[in-house]
C-alpha cells in the first residue's frame, strides 16, 4: 500500500482529493491532517471517515511533533492546507504567514528526514504570478505577487523548491488558477453569490466587475494532481488552468440565469485593496504530461449550483447560524453595502 498525507483534507479541494483518491486508487492509504479552522468541515469527508483505507487526524501542520510523524509514515505527501482567503488575509495576515509559510517549512524539514518519501506536492497557486494584463504566465515567469495571502503562498512556493534544491526533498509544485465545484466554503465568489441568490440577498460584486479569473473545476484540478504525482519530475513546477476566463460580471450573470434571479442583486461594492486584474495560465507543460479539462465551464457551473441548490443543509448553518461567518460577512460587506 502507498501511505498518502494530505494537509488541508477537511477543506474544499482536499476533501475533493480525499474523495477522488480512495475512489480511483484502491491501492493507497490515504491520512489527513486538517487543524479544522473555520474552513475545515468533517462533513465534506463524509463517506471517507467510514472508509478503512482512510484516517482523519486533527492537528495543525505547525506542531512539529504531529507532522513529523505522519510525515515519517507517509510515501506521498499532498499538501493543500493554508488559510485561503484573500479578503481576509487583508484584514489580518498573521495567521497566513503562520499556516502558509511557517507550516510549509515545518511539513519540509519532516520532509528532509523522511525515510521513504517519494513525493511532497506543493499546492500553490496562479496568484504567485500576480496580475497578467495580457500574455499567460509560465512556470519560469517572475513571481510578483501583490497580496499578502498570495505573497504567503510564494514563501511557501520558493521555501519548497529549495528543500528541493538544498535537501533533495522529491518537491513538485504545482500553481492551479481558481477552483469550482462542491464543498466550496461560501465566502469565495461562486458560492458566496450562489447561496445568495438563492435567498434573494444581494450580489456584492468588486469595483467594475471586469477583473478575471480562469476556472478550474476541482476534478480536474485533482486529475492533474494525479497526473504530477506520478510524472512530475522532482523540482519542477506545474501550472493547472481550466482555460476558462471569465469576467466577474458575466460570471455574476451566468449564476443569476441558472439560478433563475433577476439582474437587479447584483450591486456593485467599493472595490478589493490591491485586486488582481486577471490571472491566465500558460498549461503547456502539464498538457504534455497528457493532461486536459475535462468539465466545461457551463456544464461545471450548472451542476455546482445544483449542489448548492440540493445541499442547503451544508451551507445554510454557515450563513446563518455560524458566528465566526456573520462577524467576518459583516466586516467585509456591511460597509461596502451601505454605501452602494
Ligand atoms: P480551504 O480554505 O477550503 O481549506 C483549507 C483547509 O486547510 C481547511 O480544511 C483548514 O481547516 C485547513 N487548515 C488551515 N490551517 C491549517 C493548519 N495550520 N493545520 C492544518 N490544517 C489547516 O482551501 P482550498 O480552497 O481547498 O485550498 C486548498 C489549497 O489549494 C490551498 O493551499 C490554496 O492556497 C490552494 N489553491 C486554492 C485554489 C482555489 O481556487 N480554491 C486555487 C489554487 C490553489
Ligand atoms: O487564483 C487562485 C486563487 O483563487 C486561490 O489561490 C485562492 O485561495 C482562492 O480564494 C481564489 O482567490 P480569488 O481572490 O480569485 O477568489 P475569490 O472567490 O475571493 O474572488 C474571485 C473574484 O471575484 C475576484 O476577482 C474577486 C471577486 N469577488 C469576490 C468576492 C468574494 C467579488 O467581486 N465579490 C465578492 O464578494
């Protein structure tokens, strides 16, 4: 059996690899490490937690004795755990450097003295590029990253190739642009204004609505993890993009229709601090691993608001009744919607 950790589990992508794993690889045993911040939901691993090829472990990756361990254990290492958020990185971004940076090198230096690691796959992200007024950004590109959660997640990007490059830790990393699909906390745009629709509530879209953003649908993003795992050469990195861009308006449009709301929600709020104007991704060097989207974008987004639409009793507790979720709404969107 291959023993596979994976940090970050309990969230919406690695839940997804939680669940894609033990279903198209009967031979791996799969642990996750998840500290169950806000973001973390047991119930996303619902199935999984019954599984006997799969074992949750609450922990918090900077606890150098908890991941020293599981990673000791481990053949593969996925590691998806961070804080996520940008809005809320830049209220406050201690706990980003904390989890981000910090947690990265404490999983890296179990890493370096793991005795069987095969592979240790670093979760980055498109947003370590910075904006992309034209062009798609490749793997050699310069990082330019402009907010804090993303300059966090550069820090981690770099600590880990030189793990690589220093320590000869088998590092790949891969830079995925943004993801879609179910367990999505519903603070990110596509959920967030899904559920809203949905009761009616306003549509609080950033600045002019002509920033954009390529989506990605979470299965296949977890179809090119697979792919770097087991043909990503030690030290490279992988740009993932589902080669979807789409302008915040139109995306905003795309949901109202398929929710059947009026365009009237949408309500333009004063704009992000520092907003990438667009991402893109150059995805040449994973498309010749053999790798391509499977999902369209419109096939992708209408069963994503299905699920949200048929699984209410995930995320209306979080709208309604969770008080870290109401405090963080009102911060981010009472200002901004009274004076829209
Ligand atoms: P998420 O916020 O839904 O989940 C993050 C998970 O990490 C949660 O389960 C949380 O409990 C856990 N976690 C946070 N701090 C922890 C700690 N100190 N110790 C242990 N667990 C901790 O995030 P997501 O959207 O699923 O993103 C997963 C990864 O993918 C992140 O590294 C993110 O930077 C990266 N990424 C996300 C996207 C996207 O569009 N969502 C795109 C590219 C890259
Ligand atoms: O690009 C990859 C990144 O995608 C990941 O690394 C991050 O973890 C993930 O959160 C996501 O970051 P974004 O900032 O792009 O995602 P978010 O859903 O917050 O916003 C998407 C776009 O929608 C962005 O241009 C801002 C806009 N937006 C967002 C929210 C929450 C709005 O207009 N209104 C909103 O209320």
């Amino acid at each position: 059996m291959t023993e596979v950790l994976v940090t970050g589990g309990a969230g919406f992508i690695g839940s997804n690899f939680v669940h894609y794993a033990l279903a198209t690889r009967p031979d791996w045993r799969v642990t996750t490490l998840d500290k169950l911040t806000y973001a973390g939901r047991l119930e996303n691993l619902k199935g999984a937690l019954d599984d006997p090829r799969h074992s949750f472990v609450r922990g918090d990756i900077t606890d150098a004795a908890v991941a020293g361990c599981l990673v000791e254990r481990a053949d593969l290492v996925v590691h998806f755990a961070a804080e996520t958020h940008v809005d809320r990185a830049i209220h406050g971004a201690a706990d980003f450097i904390k989890t981000d940076v910090f947690g990265t090198y404490v999983l890296l230096e179990a890493a370096r003295r793991a005795t069987h690691l095969r592979r240790f796959i670093q979760i980055s992200t498109d947003e370590v590029y910075g904006t992309v007024p034209d062009g798609s950004s490749r793997e050699t590109d310069e990082l330019k990253p402009r907010n804090p959660y993303a300059a966090s997640k550069a820090g981690a990007d770099r600590l880990a190739y030189s793990f690589f490059a220093t320590y000869g830790v088998p590092v790949c990393i891969t830079r995925a642009s943004n993801n879609y699909g179910p367990c999505q906390f519903p603070e990110k745009v596509i959920p967030l204004f899904i559920t809203n629709a949905v009761d009616n509530q306003p549509l609080p879209l950033y600045g002019d609505g002509g920033n954009v953003r390529d989506w990605l649908h979470v299965l296949d993003h977890c179809r090119a993890l697979d792919l770097v795992i087991e043909h990503g050469v030690d030290g490279e990195v992988y740009n993932i993009g589902g080669g979807n861009e789409v302008a915040n308006v139109d995306l905003t449009h795309q949901i109202l229709d398929l929710t059947g709301r009026p365009a009237s929600l949408i309500t333009r709020v004063p704009d992000r601090p520092g907003h990438d104007r667009r991402y893109s991704l150059d995805t040449t060097k994973l498309r010749a691993l053999g790798w391509q989207p499977q999902v369209g974008f419109a096939e992708g987004l209408r069963e994503t608001v299905q699920w949200y639409q048929a699984n209410e009793s995930w995320w209306r507790p979080i709208k309604q009744s969770n008080a870290e979720f109401q405090s963080y709404y009102a911060t981010q969107y009472g200002e901004r919607l009274r004076l829209s």
